[in-house]
C-alpha cells in the first residue's frame, strides 16, 4: 500500500518514524500533534479510524489506559520498521 506524506495515514507515519509514537499517544494527542506542525485536517474524526487502521495493519500497538473510560493509547508496534518501507 503506498500513502502519501500529505495524506493523515502518511502523517502519522511521519510522526511515529520521528519518535512521537515511542510513548503511548491518544487520538487526541495526535490531533494536537498534527496541530502543532500546521498538518490541518478539515475534520479531525478521521484520527481515531485511522490509528485503529494502523493498529489492523500492526503498525501501531494499542491498550486501554487504566483510568481513561473507553480511550485507547496507541505506540509503535514492536516490529514498525519492518511494516513500513519507505519509497
């Protein structure tokens, strides 16, 4: 599957091979994230879906915060690197 660096799936990706994703991330702290480096979306419930995809694809790994009604946290997948390959 290839996905654009200027597409939210590529953006996360950005993020995660930059480090952001070496600590558990909410969905939230991945809109703010995208925020913070002028990546606007037009509608930011995109976010969420697209972070359960990438856990689908066993990008990201994801657990429930003890304490955090219903919010998932996602990082990177033990084996990120071998799912992702640049072009």
């Amino acid at each position: 599957m290839k996905i654009s660096k200027d597409e939210l799936y590529g953006r996360i990706i950005r993020l995660a091979l930059k480090g952001f994703f070496d600590e558990w991330r909410s969905a939230s702290d991945v809109e703010k994230e995208l925020l913070r480096r002028d990546w606007t979306l037009k509608d930011f419930k995109h976010v969420s879906p697209a972070l359960e995809h990438l856990f689908a694809l066993e990008v990201l790994e994801r657990e429930r915060k003890p304490g955090r009604k219903a919010k998932w946290l996602f990082r990177k997948a033990k084996n990120f690197r071998e799912r992702i390959v640049m072009a």
